[in-house]
C-alpha cells in the first residue's frame, strides 16, 4: 500500500475503507454512488448452510433458495451451490438474479406443485435441473416480464411439462436442455406474450410420449432461431391465434411431423434445416424445392444441419446469376467444345469460298435457271452471324465462369477457419474468445464451463467427398480436454490437446470425410480428458484443411 495515497494503517483503515466504499453510508444520504452497489449478494448451501443464517457469505449461507429469496432486495444476486433442493422456489420480486453453480449439478426437485415460478420483473434464472415432480405440474412457470431463463436443463414425471410462459413480454429463453421422454411439451406459450426470443436450445426427446417441443398460443412479434427440435410427435405447434412471428434458422429432426401451422397470421419461416427433405443442393446451400408442411412451407431451406452458417458466401444476385447460367449451360451447351467447333466452322467456310464456290453458283444458275448465288451468300452470312453469336454465347459463358469461380474462391476460404473472424454456432456450453499473445492471431476460441459436452459448429467447404486432412492450432495445456470431431453427426475421431506444461501453436492433425460435395458442417464436441488432465477445456486459434 502506498503511504503518500493511503494514510491509514490497520482499523483506521478499515473504518476509512467501510465509511466511504460500502452500503452502510449511503443509507446516510452519500451521493454518486454507482448504481444498485448496495443490493444483496446472499449465497445457498443445501448441505452446511442454514436457514437462521444471513445468507451473505457461503460460511453463513442459507440453507433453502426460497429462504434466500424472501430476503433479497432488487437488484441482488443468490448463488446457489451444487446439491439436490427439495422445494418450490418462488420469485414475485422484481430484478432478482438466481445463478446455480452448474446446470447438472444444481437440481430442484419439490415434492408437488410446480418447481419454480416467476411472477417478477426482470429477473435471471440460470444453470439448474429443475424437476418437475407430478403430472399437470412445470418445471418453470413465468408471468413476468423481461425474465432471462439460460443454461438450463429440464426434466420431468409423466405428462408434465417444461417451460410454461403466459402473458411475459420481452422474454428470453436460451440455451435450453431437455432430454426427458416423458414432458408433453418442452415448452409452452400461452397468455398474451409479446416479443418474446426463443434461441439456441437443445430439445431431443429420442423416446416416445412427447406430443409438442414448442407449443405457440397467442404468442406475437417474436423470433425463434437456432433451436435443436427432434424426436418427438411434432416439432412445432403453431395456434391460429399467433401472428408476426420469424422463424428461421432450426433444425427439425426425425419428428413426426416437423411443423403444425394452424392458421397464425404473418408467421414466416426462413432456412430451416428439415432431415424428411429431398436437400437437393442448388449449390449454394439452398434446397432447390421448397420444404411444405401442414399449414404452410420454408420456400429456402437449408441442405444440411446448422447450413444457414454458411449461406453469406456470395452476393444474392451473384448467386441467382451463376445460378440460373450454369443451368442453362448444362442443360444446352457444352461451353468447353464451342471454340472448337466455331473453328472447325469457319476453317470450313473459307475453304468453300477458296475453292468451287464460284462453281457453286454457276451450276446451281444452270440447273435451277435462275440465279442462286445471291442465296447461298446469304445462307452464308447468315450462317457466319450465327457463328459470331455462338461466339458472343461462349464470351457471356467464360463471365459466367468468372462470377461462378469468384463464388467458389470466396466459398474457398471456409477450407481456413479462424477465432477472430470465422463462423460458429455454439451448440452447448459457454465458448468465448480470448487474447492469447503467444498464440497464432494472438486470440483463442475456449469453452469457459468446466464440464463436458461443449459443443460447437463450423462450416466449411469442399468439392468433393474425398477424404481430406483437418489441422488444428490449439494450445495444450494441462487443464485441456479431448475433443471428438464430427461431420454432420458422423464422428471422425478423437483429438486429445493435454499436455503437462503449456505449449502454443501445436497443430493437431484429424483425417476427416465429408458428408457431401459442397457445404458440410464440423463439430467439435468436448467428450472426456485425459487421466492426468485436471479439466476439460479446449482452446483453438485455427482450422484449416488439405
């Protein structure tokens, strides 16, 4: 401690520090002090804490979440350790942030009624198991509005259900787990909700008795994107009485019936990835034919699980150019034989015109008694003019060829992927970029949750389904994981980056297959860790294959 800036020594400078830093003088009338610094911060321990406790420390936490809760201000934090909470947890306060140590770890599961509901206003729910415990009961009930649920997992018994919303404007609901068989739906809006965002969450019920994923009433001006929905009757439920709502960019998988649209007005769907489709590839991502279901149709659905990350690879009107041309050339030219056979043409013509076209003529004259030159030198010129425009047809083919190779170029560069400016779509976990100044680009893409399961996605190109070579610049630490790679769902393999001191800038090597001749999606998925690894993370720079 600097003397000349801080006098003070022992108790008079914890009086000092106390006087003018903390809560207690601002209930003293002291101005400027930052906004909401004095709300509770209160902590929960299922297993040392106690009830009679103040809960501001984890030596004095509470030993409940609700005895938390009905001491909490607005604007305070409750953090919750891992353990197994038998009780309903009700939030009617408003900015109330309730954070669990883990997702998996922290599970709540009361013995009736419904296990959380949040009647608040902006408030924050995230990382825990919350069990439903009986039929007709939710995992979360929400009739607040502006409340956050993230990063949780949902579970229930027979015939209950996940996530119930009604009357919340501007909600969000993200980073969702759900895998139990036994929900009727994942998630279910109902009431007047308004604005609400449904993103990045993960619903595969694999097992049967699973009527809706997500179920929409009276749901308007939302969006819902980048969602996982699989394995279950339907996969999306539409009421007529929803309107002005996007989706767009999810994938439905092996449902039984993808989408149920029951009339909602202006509800559009855009590049949405469908397993049950032909997936014929324009060749820019794009299914040639529209995907149809009941109550309406995706007119651009994507080929391949996660496409739309690699849709932005060339301008919309280049696209429909090199489109629409290299069709057309297909279906009537071969461009490739065209100089060749306007050659073979004209080196004909001239040696016609060399050699007997004056007899020509004249014999044609005799014969006919009349004069015919005059129309086999039109027939001629006319022929040369078709020539030339066979000619101008290949010119216009070779810009084609130009644009089109332009595209592919541009496409080209999805074979180097880096941290700083590539495309990812993170599917589980938390992943973050962080400055890494020994490291290649001076950056590195990690997972920051410390568990496995962390997923990510890349897109990537390739002419053909040949197998090639992925490189990946990692850093290998001694708290790193093991990666499997896959391709679509496919696994190739597993990439260990432990090592027992730091090391920068190591490239591991994977071979990999493609799924098909154009856009492909990779994933990387932190599955397990080596034995003397101390955790699981994974930190890369660089992608790039040969």
């Amino acid at each position: 401690m600097n003397p000349e800036l801080f006098p003070f020594r022992n108790l008079e400078w914890r009086r000092w520090f106390h006087r003018y830093t903390t809560p207690r003088d601002w209930k003293k009338g002291a101005r400027d002090v930052p906004f909401g610094l004095g709300a509770k911060t209160l902590y929960v321990d299922g297993t040392n804490g106690n009830d009679a406790n103040d809960g501001e420390s984890w030596k004095t936490a509470k030993k409940t979440i609700q005895a938390a809760v009905d001491v909490a201000e607005s604007w305070s934090h409750i953090f919750v350790k891992a353990g197994t909470y038998s009780e309903n947890v009700s939030v009617s306060k408003n900015f109330i942030s309730l954070l669990g140590e883990t997702r998996d770890s922290v599970i709540i599961q009361p013995s009736s009624d419904d296990v959380f509901t949040v009647s608040g206003n902006d408030c924050r729910i995230s990382s825990f198991s919350p069990f439903a415990p009986s039929d007709g009961d939710y995992c979360i009930k929400v009739t607040g509005d502006r409340v956050l649920l993230d990063n949780l997992k949902l579970d229930g018994a027979t015939n209950s259900s996940g996530i119930w919303l009604s009357s919340s404007d501007h909600s969000s609901i993200r980073h969702i787990f759900a895998s139990n068989a036994n929900l009727i739906e994942a998630l279910k809006v109902v009431g007047t909700s308004s604005f609400i965002e449904i993103s990045h969450n993960v619903f595969d019920l694999s097992k049967h008795g699973v009527a809706y994923l997500l179920y929409l009433e009276k749901i308007f001006k939302s969006k819902i994107f980048e969602n996982d929905l699989g394995s279950v009757q339907t996969g999306l439920y539409v009421e007529s009485d929803c309107s002005d709502v996007l989706i767009f960019h999810n994938n439905f998988i092996s449902n039984s019936y993808q989408i149920e649209d029951r009339g909602g007005t202006r509800i559009s769907y855009y590049e949405n990835y469908f397993d049950d489709h032909s997936n014929s590839d324009n060749g820019f991502g794009i299914a040639t034919e529209p995907y149809s279901f009941h109550g309406g149709s995706d007119p651009r659905p994507v080929v391949c699980r996660d496409g739309w990350l690699v849709l932005s690879w060339a301008d919309a009107d280049q696209v429909a150019l090199a489109s629409v041309c290299t069709e057309a050339r297909l279906a009537e030219l071969d461009a490739a034989n065209i100089p060749a056979d306007i050659d073979t043409l004209l080196s004909r013509l001239t040696a016609t015109r060399a050699g007997y076209l004056d007899e020509l003529d004249f014999d044609l004259d005799a014969r006919l008694g009349s004069p015919a030159s005059s129309s086999i030198a039109a027939d001629i010129a006319d022929l040369i003019t078709r020539t030339k425009g066979l000619n101008d047809i290949h010119d216009d083919l070779a810009t084609v060829d130009s644009v089109v190779d332009a595209i592919l170029a541009n496409q080209k560069k999805y074979w180097h992927w880096n941290a700083i400016s590539g495309d990812y779509r993170v599917i589980e976990g938390t992943w973050a970029l962080a400055t890494d100044y020994y490291q290649h680009l001076t950056c590195v893409l990690y997972n920051s949750s410390d568990h496995m399961d962390d997923e990510i996605a890349i897109p990537f190109y390739v002419p053909s389904t040949d197998a090639r070579t992925l490189n990946i610049r990692c850093k290998t630490k001694s708290d790193a994981g093991i990666v499997t790679v896959k391709v679509e769902s496919q696994s190739q393999g597993t990439i260990d980056l432990y090592s027992s001191s730091t090391q920068n800038n190591v490239i591991k090597t994977i071979s990999i297959t493609p799924a098909r001749a154009g856009m492909n999606v990779l994933k990387l998925e932190v599955t397990d860790q080596n034995p003397s690894s101390s955790d699981y993370y994974c930190y890369i720079s660089e992608l790039w294959l040969t």
